[in-house]
C-alpha cells in the first residue's frame, strides 16, 4: 500500500475507490452502531480491556480463549475515549471497514478493478460481516489481518523484489496469530500457497522467512495455546457440527441461498464466454491458490469439529475473505475478454446480495439486556437481594446497572455485594446467600431457559410476586417475604 503514499494520476483511481470503500464501509455501520445492546462476550472484552497492560498480557493463562492483541489495543482506547458502545465499537468497526480495501486491492492485483470491486462488494453487503464488524470482540481485526495477508502474499508472489511487502506479510502474520488462535490457519494456508508456487524460489523463500519469523514471535504464547488447546477440547460451549452446517455457513457468508444461486448463474454463464473467446487464456494458478486458501482450512474445521468443536460461525468466518475474493476472481477472469458485461455481471451479484442483506443487528443473537437490567434498576432497593445467575451474567448485568462499579475492575465484585447484587455459581451458593439475607425480598436474574433449580427452591420459601421476560435470554423474578 505504499503506493498510496504518493498520489499522482496513474493511482488516483485507486485511491479514490480506496477511499470511498472505506467511507462506505465505516460511515454506513457507523449509523447502527448503538442499536444492538452490549451483551454476551462484548462486556466481558470490555472490563478486561480497562485492567493494567500485564493483567492483560496474563489473561491468556487465565482461561480467556482468545490472545491479547484485541483487547491490548482496545485498552488504550476506552482509556482515552471511555466505555460507551457507540466508543468501543469504533474499534471494531475500523478493522471492518478497512478490510474491503485490502479485498479490492487484492482482487485488482489478481484480476482486474471490478474484480475486486466484487470481492469488497460481497463483504461490505454481507450479513455476516455487518453484525461482526461492530461487535467489540477480535473477529473484525482477524478478517482485516486475513484479507490483508493475502494482499502482501500476492504481492510478493507477482512482485518478489517489492519494497515492503515482505514487512507487511511479516507483520500482518503476527497480527493474525495474536488476534485469534485460528489465525494460524491462515499462516498454515500461506506457506501451502508458497510451495504452489515452488518454482518461484526468491518470493518462497520471503514467505517462509514470514511463517519462521511468525513462529518465533509466538513462542511466548506457545505453552498458553496448547494448554488453551486442551481446555477448549474438554470445556467447550461448541458442539460437534450437523452435517448442514458446512453449507449453512457458506450460505450466510453471502447472506441468502437466492444469493448463491445468482452467483452460481453469473460464474457459469461467464465460464461459457471465457470458453467461447477467441483468445482465451490458460487459467492461472493464483485461481488454485486463492481457492484452497479458503476451502482447506474451512472443510479441515468441520471435520475435525467432530472430535473438537470448533465450527462456529465467528470462528470460520475468516474464510469467508478468500470466498469473497474467489467469486471476485472469477467475475473479472470470466468476463476480461467482455468489459461491457463485466459491470452488468458484477452488478447482477451485488444487487442481490444488497437485496438480501439484514442491517437490524438481531438475526444472529438478539439480547435485551439494557431493558432487562433497567427493569431490576427499578425495583432494587435497600431491601431487596438482587441475585444474577449464571454468574457469567455479572458483567453485562453490570454494564447497565452501574458502569462505576463496571469500570472498578479491582473492586467490581465487592462494590455489586455492597449494592446488594450477588452472583451465584448454582443452587448451593444460592442457598448461602438466601439464608444470610432471609430479611430480604428477592430479584432474580436469570439469563437462559435452564437452570430451574433456583426458582423451586424460591418458590418454596417465598411468594412470587412477578415474572417477565426479556427476548431473547432473560427472566426477572421478583419474590416477597410470606
């Protein structure tokens, strides 16, 4: 990208387009980007993020699943600019939106500007991408690392000698296997790239120099992964996949079947023209390289997914970056030879997938926590006892009961006991608590449609008074001395 350093009239174009995509990207989710409440992991990433830089350096050693970089560079933020969602979804939504310019660039680099115009279309108009990219985990910064790996590897691979690139790949791939543990996947994916590519001695050397310097980067991370490894195979909320799940992802990384079937048409009718050209080239081979870079590591997770669940729509989705690019590919491949169908071609995907795009931030998971926590806020008082189960739901809860309590990370759980607020593990921690506040009359907060056990034991000691539900995960009770 250093390119763009220097504008000048050969690269205005692209910098142009460079610039609008990210607009687009950014201002576009920019405008929901409140509209989901802050709930399941988010508030979690959150409270660690305000902890010192050595806490968080540790967390991986604490049971958290992911590596530190998300939540180091996150750290900095709320510390500048606070813990409102609309603040700390900002940093998401950067990577997301950054991610479409690597797309375009790359599907330039491979084929042609429309080319890639699609490969960033698909991501930007994709369902998917728009619930992800603003929510405040590491996914958004794994997709751009992904997408932009695969610019510097390209750009190596058809320009050896280029200044930068093998910094960038470099870097891009440390990025990736401190973003997520999965981004090795990637890293796995671009050394079998380079050995596609053998005979092109100077650009594998550079690339295996980029896996080395990657490995060597992680080995303070190595022992924590491979214990992390063991714990997620024993402990995990993944389940094993059914068998419509390898194409049900497919199909949301393009949001719709209707989508798939349009592509499907496009491609095949493009197929039929590339085969009908007068002068038709030899297929390349960065069409092999680009497909496998996805599908391999894709159909690897779901197949080892039987024995460890790993097949999950937030852990597999960085394939759909290489998917992006291969429908990209192909458009500006099939079509080179016919410029006046290309943008009818590309048009024709896009508008469909627009079509069929979801922006209300609800179709994956739907919380109202802000509700279901103002609803306590207003009924908590000196004599109530607020218990919140399961206890993995103090943090949200938090979030929107008191975010100075929220923000007190070295005191969060003795300052939510002083306001009355316990979490409980299960029954028997619930017994402790009710039995010390048996002068209180009870809240409880309970998240899911299990764990009954608490609720009989209430109902045998006190009168219930009230029961509300909040979608798509809350239940309120509030019970009274009898």
């Amino acid at each position: 990208m250093s390119s763009f350093l220097k504008v000048n009239r050969q690269n205005l174009p692209d910098v142009v387009i460079v610039v609008v995509l990210f607009a687009t990207a950014f201002i576009w989710k920019f405008l929901f980007i409140g509209v989901r409440d802050v709930c399941i992991d988010e508030p979690f990433t959150i409270f660690n993020a305000q902890k010192g830089l050595k806490e968080i350096l540790l967390l991986p050693t604490q049971n958290e699943p992911n590596p530190p970089l998300f939540m180091f560079i996150l750290h900095f933020w709320v510390k500048w600019f606070g813990i409102s969602a609309a603040t700390v979804r900002i940093v998401p939504l950067f990577f997301n939106a950054l991610t479409p310019v690597f797309l375009y660039l790359t599907g330039k680099k491979l084929s042609n500007h429309l080319g890639g115009m699609v490969a960033a279309g698909l991501f930007i108009l994709s369902s998917y991408q728009f619930y992800f990219g603003m929510e405040t985990r590491t996914y958004s910064l794994l997709l751009c690392a992904t997408a932009a790996t695969l610019y510097y590897l390209f750009s190596l691979l058809k320009n050896p000698s280029g200044k930068g690139y093998l910094a960038g790949l470099i870097l891009t791939n440390i990025i990736l296997v401190y973003s997520h543990y999965f981004g090795w996947f990637v890293v796995f994916m671009e050394f079998v790239t380079g050995l596609l590519y053998l005979k092109n001695r100077e650009a594998f050397k550079k690339i295996f120099l980029a896996v080395v310097v990657a490995g060597i980067a992680f080995i303070p991370m190595a022992v924590t992964f491979v214990r992390q490894f063991f714990i997620s195979k024993e402990q995990t909320w993944v389940k094993p996949p059914e068998r419509s799940a390898y194409w049900r992802e497919l199909i949301l990384f393009l949001n719709n079947p209707l989508v798939i079937k349009v592509v499907v048409v496009v491609l095949l009718v493009g197929l039929v023209v590339f085969l009908t050209g007068k002068n038709k080239k030899l297929v390349p081979l960065d069409l092999a390289a680009i497909f496998l870079f996805w599908l391999l590591p894709y159909t690897l997770m779901f197949f080892v997914s039987s024995k460890v669940p790993m097949f999950e729509n937030r852990y597999v989705m960085y394939n759909s970056i290489g998917l992006y690019l291969n429908i990209g590919f192909l458009t500006g491949l099939f079509y080179s030879r016919w410029k006046f169908l290309l943008p009818v071609a590309s048009a024709v995907i896009l508008l469909t997938m627009g079509l069929k795009m979801q922006t209300n931030l609800q179709f994956i998971a739907y919380r109202e926590t802000q509700k279901a926590v103002h609803f306590v806020k207003e009924r908590h008082d000196a004599s109530m006892l607020t218990l919140v189960y399961p206890h993995w739901n103090d943090y949200e809860f938090a979030y929107y009961f008191n975010q100075e309590i929220f923000k007190d990370v070295t005191n969060f759980e003795p300052r939510l006991r002083d306001s009355m607020v316990y979490q409980v593990w299960g029954l028997d921690d619930a017994k402790n608590y009710i039995e010390k506040f048996r002068d209180k009359n009870i809240l409880f907060f309970r998240g899911g449609n299990g764990y009954k056990e608490i609720n009989n034991y209430l109902d045998s000691l006190y009168l219930r008074t009230d029961s509300v539900y909040f979608p798509d995960c809350y239940y309120i009770y509030s019970y009274r001395i009898k």
